[in-house]
C-alpha cells in the first residue's frame, strides 16, 4: 500500500496548520513535514505508508535547534502506531508534542497559510 490512502486526509490537515508536505526525497516517496518556529528551530513529522494490516506509523522529532542540528543521544523524539482511521488524531498528538518543544523554549510558531 502506498501513500494514496492517507493522503486525503493528510493534505487537508496539514494545510490547516500551514505545512507544507515533502512527497519525494532521492526518488523516494515519502511524506515528511518540517515545522520550524520563529527563531528557525525545526522539528520534523514523519508518516509512514500504510502497512498491510493498516497501521500506520508517525513520528516527530527535534531537527535544529540553537541553528545546530541536534545530536542524535540528546533528540527529542516521540513515535506513534495508529490506524488510517485514527490518523487525523495522531497527526495532531504528533503536532502538539511539536509545539511544547518550541513552547519549553519560548519560542512560537506562526503558520503560513
């Protein structure tokens, strides 16, 4: 299964925070989303393609932060197995855990929409 069964809900949802979704990296497809805040830290959601049995995997994580990228020991990461049907639910929990990141460091995030 690829990612055309997720996408309807994904895009959608990522245009209401203001994201932009990367679909291709080194020919590869993927669906990657970097959020970055106002002084540049960025953190990055990444969503797996649905596997067989529908689950789905999402994970966010601390990217650059201080204009460094964060050593791999001290990242800041959270991972989440969900379902297409719950996808939506997840992508938020992902987002939320985001924003306390840059919340902790007293920094803000404003969508381009």
């Amino acid at each position: 299964m690829r990612y055309m069964q997720i996408d309807p809900i994904l895009f959608p949802w990522a245009k209401t925070h203001g994201l932009h979704i990367y679909t291709e990296c080194r020919d590869d497809e993927i669906r990657a989303i970097d959020i970055v805040d106002d002084v540049g830290d960025s953190y990055s959601l990444g969503i797996g393609s649905p596997h067989e049995d529908g689950s789905v995997a999402v994970w966010v994580s601390e990217q650059r932060v201080g204009g460094k990228a964060v050593v791999s020991r001290k990242i800041q990461s959270q991972s989440f197995t969900t379902t297409v049907a719950e996808l939506e639910q997840t992508l938020e929990l992902a987002y939320r855990r985001a924003e306390s990141w840059i919340s902790e460091r007293g920094h803000s995030r404003t969508p381009v929409l």
